[in-house]
C-alpha cells in the first residue's frame, strides 16, 4: 500500500491523477480537500487521524474506507508521520534560561506521561493513543533506514547515562563513533546522555578537525552530567558553534532512540534524527535489531548489560536472520568491573556468534572488525 504522510505528498498523489484506493493517509489535515474526496474511489483507503468534514467522512465510510479518528487533549501526536528532530523536541528553549525546557514540547510530553499513569495508563484511550504513537515512530524509522535502497549501515554504540563529559571514556567514545561515521557507518545509540550522547557528538564532528572536536568537547565539559543545569544550554552553545553545514548532510546524520520510560533524562540534541518511544521494551528491542552492522559496548551498568543479552539472545537464535559483531570496548571493565564477557564467551562456544565476539581496548581494532565484517557481508563496494 502507498503511504501518504505530508500533504505535499497528498497533493502529488492528487496532481497524477492516482486513485486513493488502498492509499494509507496519514496524520494530515484533508479539510480543504473535501471536494476532491467526495469524488474520489475510496475503497480500501486507510485514514489515520486526518481531520475530514463531514461529507469527506460521510463518503469514506459509504465508500468502504476505514478511518481512524485523531485524539484530542494530547501533547504528542499519535499518527505522527515522521521522526522527531532536536529542533521539534525543544522548540522553545532558551539556552540562556535553562529553566524553559519544562515548556519544550518533550518536557510537556513526559509530564503528560508521568501524570497518567506511566507504564500503565488509567485509561484504554491513553493506551491506544500511546501505543499508535510507537507504531508510527518504528513506521517512520523503518522508512529512514530504506531510503536509498536501504543502504545505511548501521551500527549501534550501547554505554552508560552517568558517564560524564570530560571524562577519557567519553572522548573514545566520541572519536570512535566520529571515525566510525567516516567509514560510512550510520550511528544509532540509546538517544540519551553519556556514552549515547558521545556517539552522536562523534558524528556530528565527523567533517571536523581533531582541534575542532577538542573545542566542542570542551564546552560540554563545562556540565559534566544530564543533571547539572547547563547540561542542555552547553550543548545548544557547541551545536551553534560547530552547526551543521549544507556539506554535512547527510554524512553526519545519525539516529537516537530515546524513551519517556527514562523522560527525567532529556534526549541530546546531536542526534539528528530521533525515535522517541513510550514503550522501553519496543524500543529496546528495535534499537537491537536494527544495528545490523553490529553493536560495540562502551562500559556501562544494567541497562547496558540488560541490552547485552538481548543482543547475544538475537545471535544465539539467529532470530534477525543477522548474525552480527558484539565488541566490547574496555578489557578491565568487561572483565572485572562487570565480568560479562567472560560468561558470554562460555554461552557463546559452539554457536556461530562466538567468532563475532571481541574484547578489546583499541578503538582501532573496533573498526577494523566492523569494516571487515561488513565487507564480509556486502562485498568490498
């Protein structure tokens, strides 16, 4: 089925003189359209939250089509058509004033998620409403990652919240994701601060020099932790320092996959696309499956390590019919801090995956492996 999801495209479709049988329209305000729906061969034709007058309606549901009425008294759409952007999530926020960002629509949202029940909505409205917003977020990612043929390749960094600004672990993590996206790998992490938040800065500085890197990081080092004030305004000050050219796009792009579950930490805003979830559990599971090109472990606590065995479940099943590199980043860490690697290699003997596993301290080694690998799986072009 076609989807229709900006009116652009509406009109597009209307200008080629396309019918709209078994045409998914979605989100869009189609009242100034009624005309040429009531005329049009509707059967079949999904209408998800579009605002229809009464004939449009009347003709739709005559014709056959189904209609999925929009909610109203929501701070979030339900059948956004997209994914959301730095810019959407923090209209409003004044770098100067920190305080503003509880009037970001983001901080609205997880006001409006935390007063109505959390993880367990009051309502079955609220349920629904939650749940449809997550399907078109997971819609809208998965047509990012097939535009173009569905070339990106993807992989995925997993690491701590609390690892701060400033510290070692947070550079290696943002030059390895900075080298990483030079390769030509499309960067995707948990969407939040720490490590998440280091491998979006590594993209964003991907067509920048090691002097410019060293300034940004810097600046963000002035608020260590998602808890200090500045932490939001340092980054604004870094993206409006070193912004994004014209010559960056898309080769800088990368992909956050946030959730309100965890709304007390905001997003970060180097992320330039955003898969912002209210189920961590469908987010969790999505953010695996996608980083097919591979995913590396930055030290991290039992988020991370929760996402570790997800990951070794996917490959010890084969179950994305993928079967990909786990590249744990710190031998002391994964070792003895957090002695997961040793129990995972134990798991790992005999099934396929065990070659694809490594510990290592070398960022270079990293790369090596995730290039070899995808030459492996795509061929040397």
């Amino acid at each position: 089925m076609i989807e229709i999801e900006t009116i652009d495209a509406f009109e597009r479709h209307l200008r080629a003189g396309a019918h709209l049988s078994n045409v998914v329209i979605q989100g869009l305000d189609l009242r100034r359209y009624t005309r040429e729906l009531s005329s049009a061969e509707l059967a079949g034709t999904v209408f998800l939250g579009c605002e229809l007058e009464k004939e449009a309606l009347s003709t739709a549901l005559a014709h056959g089509a189904m209609v999925f009425p929009p909610f109203s008294g929501l701070p979030y759409h339900p059948y956004r058509g997209g994914l959301y952007t730095p810019e959407e999530l923090y209209a409003g926020f004044d770098p100067a004033r920190p305080e503003t960002y509880v009037d970001t629509p983001d901080a609205r949202i997880y006001a409006h998620w935390a007063t109505h029940g959390r993880g367990n909505p009051p309502t079955l409205l609220e349920t629904l409403s939650q749940r449809l917003h997550d399907h078109a977020v997971t819609d809208a990612m998965e047509d990012l990652l097939q535009a173009e043929g569905g070339k990106r390749k993807v992989v995925a960094i997993m690491g701590g919240h609390s690892m701060k600004r400033g510290q070692p672990d947070y550079r290696a993590v943002a030059t390895l994701a900075r080298e990483l996206t030079r390769q030509g790998f499309f960067m995707v992490s948990g969407g939040g601060p720490g490590a998440m938040e280091a491998t979006h800065v590594g993209a964003w500085f991907a067509r920048r020099t090691e002097a410019e890197l060293d300034a940004g990081l810097a600046i963000l080092a002035k608020a260590p932790s998602y808890t200090d004030r500045e932490w939001l305004a340092r980054a604004f000050e870094v993206r409006g320092a070193f912004p994004l050219r014209d010559e960056d796009k898309p080769y800088c792009d990368s992909l956050g996959i946030p959730t309100w579950h965890y709304g007390h930490e905001p997003p970060n805003p180097f992320a330039t696309h955003i898969a912002k979830y209210f189920a961590n559990s469908v987010r969790e599971d999505g953010l695996l499956t996608i980083a097919k090109g591979g995913i590396v472990y930055a030290p991290g606590s039992a988020g991370t390590i929760q996402e570790i065995f997800q990951d070794a479940c996917q490959n010890h099943y084969n179950s994305v019919g993928v079967i990909s590199p786990m590249i744990f980043l710190g031998t002391e860490f994964w070792t003895r801090t957090r002695p997961v690697y040793p129990l995972l290699a134990q798991l790992a003997q005999g099934q396929e995956y065990a070659r694809h596993l490594m510990l290592t301290d070398s960022q270079e080694e990293v790369v090596q492996a995730l290039v070899a690998y995808d030459r492996a799986r795509h061929g040397a072009g």
